[in-house]
C-alpha cells in the first residue's frame, strides 16, 4: 500500500512529457537550405548540388537570400517569427542605411538603391506558406514566384 501511495505522489510531482521537451521557435521546420523560388526547382537535385548555391537559407535569427545580379547573400535578421496554420510570417529588422557620399570629391561610393530582399509588398515581411514538409512558397512575393524545395541533406 505504501508503494502506491508513493508512485501516486511521484507521478503527480512529474510534468507532463510534452513539457520536458524544448521547444524550439516557431519557424524550427524551416531552418536549412532551400532552393527554387526564382525558377522552378529542379526535379532531380542531389544534396551536393543545392548545397553548392541555395536560394535561401534559413537559420534561428536570420533569413539569406541569393540575389540574381550579386554573388553575395542578402542576409535579414528576424525580429519576429510567427506560426500561423499554413506557414510562418516574419517581420524583419529594419536594414541599416548605407552611408551617402558627401563632400566635394564624393570620396564615398554612392550606394545602389535598397531593394526589396524577397520582392514583398513590405520588405521587411516575409509569408511563408508550407504545402508539404519540402516544399514552401513565399506568399504575395511576385519577385519569387515559384515553389522553394528543401536541400536534401544527403
């Protein structure tokens, strides 16, 4: 009878199993690598290959996107990430502004002007829309128009 009484206090003392688990943020089933979105995903891709040049990357506190006419990644930090039941919405640090030539000789390079990262109405916003565990589309993005597929990871 003790032992009941004792296994009846234990397991009333025990959280719940779902509670010992982190949990991680809202938009953890993106991280990675993906590619797509500004041309359609080829249909046999193996991990070395989409590896080798993603489209986009996301991680915990950023979001980096290849940009058609530079190398470099666009790379935006997340001030917010929201799961919502079809994806994620993000909203974006303001980027900072690049210093403007000033001065008689211009010594500064004047900047390119900002562009929109995702092609967004807002560009420091970002939809998600998840249609399978692979597959996503950025939502009202007309800049990617086409489905982004997950890199495989081997």
């Amino acid at each position: 009878m003790r032992y009941i009484a004792l296994l009846a206090s234990v397991l009333t003392l025990a959280p719940p199993a779902f509670a010992q688990q982190p949990a991680g943020p809202p938009h953890a089933w993106l991280f990675g690598a993906w590619t797509g979105g500004l041309f359609p995903a080829p249909v046999t891709l193996n991990a070395q290959e989409c590896l080798a040049q993603p489209t986009v990357i996301f991680t915990r506190d950023s979001v980096l996107r290849v940009s058609v006419t530079d190398p470099a990644y666009v790379q935006r930090l997340v001030e917010t990430a929201r799961a919502t039941q079809t994806g994620a919405v993000f909203r974006f640090i303001a980027p900072m502004q690049p210093p403007q030539a000033s001065g008689a000789f211009d010594l500064l390079q004047q900047s390119a002007p900002q562009t929109q990262p995702f092609g967004c109405a807002d560009p420091n916003a970002l939809e998600v829309q998840r249609r399978s565990a692979n597959e996503i589309v950025f939502q009202n993005c007309p800049a990617m128009p086409y489905p982004l597929v997950r890199c495989p990871s081997h």
